[in-house]
C-alpha cells in the first residue's frame, strides 16, 4: 500500500501549492522540498546489484546527496543511486539521500542492504591470467568466458575479472555472467594489427585479411579512424560535405572542386534529392576532372533522394583519397591496409586494431541468460526469436555496429520506388532484442551506423538505459527501431541520432514513456524524435510522459528541396510524427519544445478513419513552427485533438477533426511537473528541462538544468 501513501502525501503537497498560489499563478513557492516515496530496504545476494531511489516534489529544480552509513558518497547526486555490485563489507550498510532547493533541506528515512553470501560451489572465475584447464577456482580461473559459460549448468555464475577479452561468448541457458565486485571487464571484437612499414610519406601498411564488405573498422585505442574521403572528416555527424555543382545530373556529379584524382572505382554517399529523407550509395563508374559518372544501382529513388544540383555528398574508398592523419584504405584483393597514424607515430608504437568479431555475446536461441557490467567494444549482442528472458543489465557498448553502403534495393523492390534501402539494417544493426520477455537496463550504447537497439520481439523492456551517435549513415535507422509488439520503452534517454530517436513500425500495445529525446533527424528530413509510418492501426499503444525537444538537421547543409531543414523547408522535423494515414495513437502527457518544424504532425493519405487521440499535452514554444499540425485527413474518425496547453496552436491543413481547448491556459500534461524526471538517471542522461508557459502565454525563455 505504499503507492496509496505516496498519492496521499502528493495530494496534500499539491493542496498546499494550490492555496498559496502556485498552481494557478506566477507567485513564487517558496517552499522546501517534499519526499515523495522514501528509498527502499533491499536484500542482495553478493555479485548483485543494488538501485535505492527517492522521489521527491518541488517548485524548484531538487539537488540530490546520498549517503552511505553517514559519509556522503563523492559524485552520488542524482534521484538514485546505483552500486554495481554488492559484496559481503556492504551488508549492514545504511543508504539515505539529502534533498535540496533553494528554500531548504531534507533527509529521506535510511534504507538498510543485506548481502549473503552467494553459494561458492555455483560460481565459476574467469580472468586473463587463467586456463581453460583449470578448475574455474578464484585462485584457479578459467581463461576464457566462452569456456567458463559452456561449462556452467543453469542458475550458475561466470565471475569474470578485470582485462580484456577478445571472444565471441555463446553461453548455455539459465547462466549469468557478470564482471567480479564490479571490476572493468572489457569484451573487444577488435584485434592488434602489426607488421608496419612505411608505404610512402607518412602512409604505413601492412599484409592483413580483413573483411571484404563494408563493415571494416580501424580504431587506434579507443578512437574510430576515418576510412579515407574526400572531403576530409574525422566528426561523424558535424561531417564535411561537397556540394553538386551545375551540369549533375542523375548519373553524373560536376564539381569544380573536386580532388584531382581518378575516382574510377571509389564510392559516393550521397545526401541529395528533390526530397531528401533519406541517403543513398552508389560507385564511381568514371571520373575525369571536375566530373565523375556515377551508378546508384536503381531509378526508383530518383529523384526524392538522387544526385541535383545544390545537392551534398562525398567521396570514399580509394587509395588515392588518403591525405590526412587518421586515415586508412584497405585493398581487399592485395589484402594490404594503408593508415596514416596520427601524429605521424609509427603505428607500430601504437595501440592500432581492426574489427574481427561482429558479436561479444550470441544469445540466439537462449533463455535465462543474466549478463552485467560488462563493457563491449566493436562488436554487439544479438538475439533471436527463440530468446526468452534474458536480462542484459549495465552494459557499457560502443562502436556496435558499422557500414558504409547501403545497398541496392531489395528483390522484392526492384527499382527502389518503396526506398527499401533506408531500412535494409533495421533489424541487424545496433544491439538486437528479439524473442520474448527479455530486458535491457542500465545501460549506455554508443556510435552505431544503423540503430542503437533493434527490438524485434514481444513483451520485451528497454528501461533507463542513454543511447547517442547513432544512424551517422542517415538511412532510416533510429536510436530504437520498434519492430514488435507488447514492448516497454521507458525512462531512456536517445541523443544524437541521424533520423528519429524512436521508430515505431509496429503498433499493438507499445508502452513509449518518460523518455528523454532529443537531437534527432541531424541527417534527415520529414521525421520526428518518435516517428510512425505508415497505415499502422494501433491499439492499446500509448506515447506518453516524454520529454521531445530540439530536434533539427544538421543545416544549413544545403539549399531548400536540396536535403537540410532550412528556413524555407515545409517537411517536419517535429517531436511526433504520426504519418501516412497512422491512426489509434494515443499520445498525451508529453512535454515538447523547440523542435524545428511543429511539434506533433498528424498527416493522413486515405479515406480510412484517422482515429488519432492528441490530449494533455504541453508544448511551451512560441516559435512560428511551434504548432500542432494536422494534415490531409479527409476521415478524421474518432480523432481528437484536446486539453493541451499550447501557445503556437492547432493548424489544420485538408483537415476538420475535433479540436477543443488548446491554448496556453489548457491544462495541459497535469502529470509533468517542474520536478518530473524523464530519462536515464546516471551520468550522461541530463539534458536542458523545459521552458515554462507563463499565465499570460508567454514563454519563460530560460530553463533549468536536470537534476
């Protein structure tokens, strides 16, 4: 009965606001902070980890300090407080947490942690110092996880302990494999290169047999080198473009500007098109200066995404392009790789690496698996859709998932007119959740050219978890594409994403909610942070309680109709978008500001019932594009548009569907407060909070840090 207790504290907390003013007017509150739900009393086996939380009300942004018997706990400042791993000194241990505002302080009650000691005989050690014929003692380690994790019987640990470890791990059912006591453990799918010598000038190279697809990486520590182009770039999304000169055509690119050499035989990325949404690859046929021949591979794109004039792109894949330090080419038919190191260092002297293993953990078929605090680098973790309840918890990912090509369009699009190249990785890039009952947590996943997490499967969780740099190829990629049904997406913060933060592409009780999103659609245009697309009836799914701001291309890139959203570009780059004739979306509760072209879209294509319920939500924005827009919908069914607390208004384009009470004195998102936390709660996860509606419809133009 502790959530009824909880309600009952709030509702007094908020009578009080009420009756000196605060709800309703612009008085000040000057009041200290109110707690909410006190942190919880947890009992942990060692190995486990522990999360304690409070929630706490306020007029003013909280301040957080929590502390251990007493002692406060350096940099432990957010709403809650996380421990990797307990171990037998925590238990007895006494955690509470000081509240505070400008007007005053509180300490929550303390909540006490009990750790037992986990049955020896069920834990098996691994470290790199070991050997696989040991016996898997501490004192005895395996050498390997893979070894460890076949040898393990169900409801059994691996206890790996610190080091890297370059394997695939495929392990057996009902195992968890977790790093000892929190230690740094590092699974790596990439390898030493060695054997350098000098090419010419500052070029090295090597004999090396690496992959001959597009999904070769080089990395020099922990550090993307750069496949060598023209123009030069080492940023994967602030990237240098070359811009289409008079005389491109479709198959041709003329460019004064171009790099003096033969192209013949490279590849072009191209960010270009009457109506750029998307990008497109193609190779270089012929070249000649200032002009080179191109061949996309289908016409069906064109023009929506082709080479025309104002146009961007830039050039790859030759040796001939390799100028600049951190730079490389690799010739698979010589089987030679060139890199110039940066710094001009003798590659040999450093700490150089080629991806070998797309995967740090195959859970393809698995069920039970529990993996935690692990680090993976250059490699990712896939499921399918026989897995059933794994639990992947504090996993540190990065550089999960690379291409450069997207390829011709698919046999079933044999002209590319359906653009089934810009979701050809949808569901094999990023980290892969499919099957059932599966959860992803804690988490922080990082520099994906497709998606940060592909969830394929149902009744799935992906909960608190920071996910950036994502789909820097600009297909139609996402910090999560939603391709199941039943799936709980909330409390993650997405940053940083070539097109939407989110992609929902299946719509039968998804549960998207106090998320925090934001920079999206960088290399897109006609998307949102959440985008849904397209003829999609949904039922029972609700996009509700997330924070939606300051989503934007990367412009100006280039001209108006030529890729970037400019001032004069009337396609959406919105916070949601429900697209292409998308009904049964309820979407209420968020909070939305600064996104560039309106802030909720619903656009319709057919006769079909639009069926669409748009309420309770607040968009402090007062830019000229600050709208909710509601377009080409001839049968607007069921659809409503209410309660939400906007300034900009309700635009209806071809449309009449129900609106009511939408104006800066709506009540708007009554579930959000200035204190309401969305997304991830550990470091890397804050954000700016948003602007305030004034009570005379102004906007406060200065908002607040996240806590």
């Amino acid at each position: 009965m502790f959530w009824l207790r909880a309600l009952a504290t709030l509702t007094v907390f908020l009578e009080l606001l009420q009756i000196i003013g605060c709800a309703v007017s612009s008085a000040p509150c000057n009041l200290p902070p109110f707690i909410t739900g006190q942190p919880a009393d947890q009992t942990l086996t060692v190995g486990q980890s522990a999360i304690f939380t409070v929630a706490g009300s306020s007029s003013t942004p909280l301040s957080y300090q929590w502390i251990k018997d007493g002692v406060p706990i350096p940099g432990a400042t957010n709403s809650s407080f996380f421990v990797p791993s307990v171990s037998a000194t925590d238990s007895g241990s006494s955690f509470s947490v000081n509240i505070s505002n400008s007007f005053g302080s509180l300490r929550s009650n303390p909540a006490s942690l009990t750790v037992n000691p986990a049955p020896t005989s069920r834990i098996r050690f691994v470290a790199p110092n070991g050997s696989d014929s040991n016996a898997g003692t501490i004192d005895h380690p395996y050498l390997t996880i893979q070894h460890c994790a076949t040898t393990v019987a169900p409801g059994e640990r691996c206890a790996v302990r610190a080091g890297t470890y370059r394997e695939t791990v495929t392990p057996n059912s009902g195992i968890t494999i977790a790093s000892y006591n929190g230690e740094s453990v590092l699974v790596d799918g990439s390898d030493p290169i060695s054997g350098w010598t000098l090419y010419q000038g500052s070029i090295y190279k090597t004999s090396i047999t690496l992959a001959t697809d597009d999904t070769n990486q080089i990395f020099v520590g922990n550090d993307m080198m750069t496949e060598a182009r023209w123009p030069n770039s080492n940023d994967l999304f602030n990237s240098s473009w070359a811009t289409e000169q008079k005389g491109t055509d479709l198959n041709h690119i003329s460019d004064p500007y171009l790099l003096s050499i033969n192209w013949e035989g490279a590849k072009v990325h191209l960010w270009s098109g009457s109506d750029p949404f998307g990008h497109q690859t193609g190779v270089v046929t012929a070249s000649s200066p200032g002009r080179i021949t191109i061949d996309i591979g289908q016409t069906g794109t064109c023009p929506s995404i082709c080479p025309t004039v104002g146009g961007s792109y830039y050039l790859f894949g030759t040796l001939g392009a390799l100028d600049v330090p951190n730079e490389w080419f690799y010739d698979p038919t010589a089987g030679m790789l060139y890199f110039m190191p940066p710094g001009g260092v003798d590659p040999s002297k450093l700490d150089v690496r080629a991806k070998r293993r797309p995967y740090a953990f195959d859970l393809r078929g698995k069920t039970g698996v529990t993996i935690q605090n692990i680090a993976i680098f250059a490699s990712t973790i896939i499921t399918d859709g026989s897995s059933s309840n794994n639990t992947l918890d504090r996993i540190n990912a990065q550089y999960i998932s690379h291409f450069t090509d997207l390829p011709k369009a698919a046999s079933n699009d044999p002209t590319g007119s359906n653009f089934s190249i810009l979701s050809v990785h949808n569901s094999d890039s990023g980290i892969i959740i499919d099957g059932s009952g599966n959860i992803l947590q804690n988490s922080t996943i990082a520099y994906s050219a497709g998606a940060g997490i592909a969830l394929e499967g149902i009744d799935n969780t992906i909960r608190n978890n920071l996910i950036h740099d994502v789909d820097y190829i600009g297909d139609y990629d996402s910090g999560i594409d939603l391709d199941g049904n039943g799936n709980t997406i909330q409390y993650n913060t997405i940053n940083n994403v070539g097109r939407q933060a989110i992609l929902v592409s299946n719509v039968i009780d998804q549960d998207i909610g106090y998320n925090n999103l934001f920079n999206s659609m960088l290399y897109s245009r006609d998307g949102a942070g959440i985008y849904a697309c397209c003829w999609q009836v949904a039922s029972g799914t609700r996009i509700h309680n997330n924070w939606i701001h300051d989503t934007h291309a990367l412009a100006p890139l280039i001209p108006r109709r030529g890729g970037a959203h400019d001032a004069g570009d009337e396609n959406p780059a919105s916070g949601v978008y429900i697209d292409v004739g998308g009904s049964g979306f309820n979407v209420d509760q968020n909070i939305l500001w600064n996104n560039q072209r309106y802030n909720i879209v619903i656009n319709g294509t057919s006769n079909a019932p639009n069926d669409n319920f748009i309420h309770n939500n607040t968009i402090p924005d007062s830019s000229d594009n600050g709208n909710i827009v509601i377009s080409y919908i001839p049968n607007c069914g069921s659809s409503r548009i209410v309660d939400n607390k906007i300034v900009g208004g309700v635009k209806q384009i071809h449309a009449e569907c129900v609106t009511s009470n939408n104006s800066p004195f709506a009540r708007g998102a009554t579930e959000m407060s200035t204190s309401s936390e969305v997304g991830c709660n550990f470091a890397g996860c804050s954000s700016s909070r948003p602007p305030a509606i004034l009570p005379g419809g102004s906007i406060n133009p200065c908002p607040v840090t996240q806590p």
